[in-house]
C-alpha cells in the first residue's frame, strides 16, 4: 500500500495539521475511525495497544480509551463526538486524563476524508494545545497511528 503524508505544525498557534492518502475507499478509512473492532488495531504509536473502553458513535456521545505503551506504562483519553458526517468528517474532542480520572487540557479534533480517485486524502487538525511542546508530541503519536492505520487498511 502506497501512502502520502504531509505534516505541518501551526508551533505558534499549537495547531497541528497531518494530511495523508490512503490506498483504500473512503467509506473503509471512515468505518477504520468509527467502529473499536477496527480502532483497536492501528490507534495509538507503534507497539502501544489500545481498548476501547467506551464508545458511542452520535454526536454527543462519549469515548473513553486506554492506550498501554511497550514499557507498560498507562495512558487513558477521552472526549465527547461533536459532529459526525459519514463518511465525510469526524469532529470530537480530546482530553488526557490525569492519575485519578480527571481531563487535563482539551483539545478538539476534526478529521475529514476526502474521495481521491478510489483513495482516500485523510486531514486531521487538532487544537489549540497549551503548548508547542504538547504539539509536537501528538504530531509523533499521530504520525506513528496513522502508519497504522495504512498497515491495518492494507491487510483488510
């Protein structure tokens, strides 16, 4: 499977913007995003597993998920669907929780996915982070996450 990313770093704004083409239709990118069967296999940076331990897919439903990278160490999200236009934008937003359950900084997310020609152009914009360094490290998580997401989309 062939894929193109670009990234870009809005650092001053704390915006991130990631596009990528996907091999794969835009209805099966979108059902990759939506349904945890699928989310479980490619969320999260390489090596790291994910549960899906909440998911209700309208707008105003809650998601709660628990991420485990390879040292073992516990990350757990969570955020509420804004909107959700299928097969054509997703928009929720994103919280890490802190050690007794609580959000810290929330940051909203707007995937779209664009038909191209049987592929599918994925852009993802996330903000406004509470800093350049928060950024930078979901530009990595992101990045890690959406190579696979073109492995998973491969193999299916």
């Amino acid at each position: 499977m062939s894929a193109q990313t670009a990234v870009t770093s809005k650092s001053a704004d704390r915006e991130l913007v990631i596009t990528r083409v996907f091999d794969a239709p835009r209805r099966l990118v979108f059902k990759a995003w939506t349904e945890p069967e699928h989310m479980m296999r490619w969320r999260g940076p390489k090596g790291f597993t994910v549960s899906v331990l909440d998911h209700e897919l309208r707008p105003g439903g809650a998601y709660r998920i628990h991420m485990r990278s390879p040292e073992g160490t516990d990350h757990w999200l969570r955020g509420v669907y804004r909107e959700i236009v299928e097969p054509e934008r997703l928009t929720f937003t994103w919280a890490w929780e802190d050690e007794h359950g609580k959000p810290r900084h929330e940051t909203l997310v707007t995937v779209t996915f664009a038909e191209l020609d049987g592929k599918t152009r994925l852009t993802l914009h996330q903000a406004v982070f509470e800093s350049v360094t928060a950024c930078d490290a979901h530009r990595a998580g992101w990045s890690s996450s959406l190579e696979r997401l073109a492995d998973f989309l491969a193999s299916s």
